[in-house]
C-alpha cells in the first residue's frame, strides 16, 4: 500500500512529460533531468503536456509504483512556472493538487514542529 506521510521527500517535475513513458521511463527522466536517483524513495510528479492528467512514480524498497490521475473534467488548474527542473512539495499541497487545486493560493498552518 502506498502512503502519503509528512516525511516524504515530493519532487514535482517542472516540465511536461510524454505519457507514453513507463517506469522506465520516467525513471530515466529522474536521472537524466531532475539529476535525482529514482531508487532513493522520493516521489516523483509529472504532468502530461496537455494538462489533463498527472503521474506519480515512487520507489518503496521492493519496487516502484507508478500512479495516474486523469481528470474527468478540464485541466489543471495550477503548475509551477519555473527555470528550476524540479519543485518541491509538501503532503499537503500534492493534495490539493491531485484535487486540481492551487496549492500556492491555499493558506496552510505551519506545522507546529518540523516532521525530520
């Protein structure tokens, strides 16, 4: 079973990703353009080119699990505009995202102690 823990390391690929890509893949973007080892257990976010649906790989120890979310209705709402390859996240906002929120428009609580 996969779980969304607030020690998770997210990682959200910038740029769009052709879907046709697998696990290897997308594996290989994880090395090749995000400079990032997709073995170490950080999860992975990629978006397909059009908007309208997203992906998330991660390495749990014995294997990867690659996840899909088409939306049934429009197109993001949200995605990073930057020069970086890569943005960080945290559990909270990749919530909100996979529910096509902003979640840089959404005023979350500080946790009260940093989770290490």
């Amino acid at each position: 079973m996969l779980q969304l823990t607030p020690q998770m390391r997210i990682y959200l690929a910038v740029q769009p990703v052709d879907f046709r890509c697998g696990i290897d893949g997308l594996a290989r973007i994880c090395r090749r353009t995000l400079d990032t080892d997709p073995f170490s257990g950080v999860l992975f976010v990629f978006r397909n080119r059009r908007g309208t649906a997203l992906k998330i790989l991660i390495y749990d120890g014995q294997g990867f699990w690659l996840c899909m979310k088409r939306f049934s209705k429009g197109k993001l709402s949200w995605w990073p505009d930057r020069t970086d390859p890569i943005c960080h996240l945290t559990v909270s906002k990749l919530h909100i995202l996979l529910w096509n929120g902003n979640p840089e428009s959404v005023v979350i609580p500080a946790d009260f102690r940093e989770v290490a």
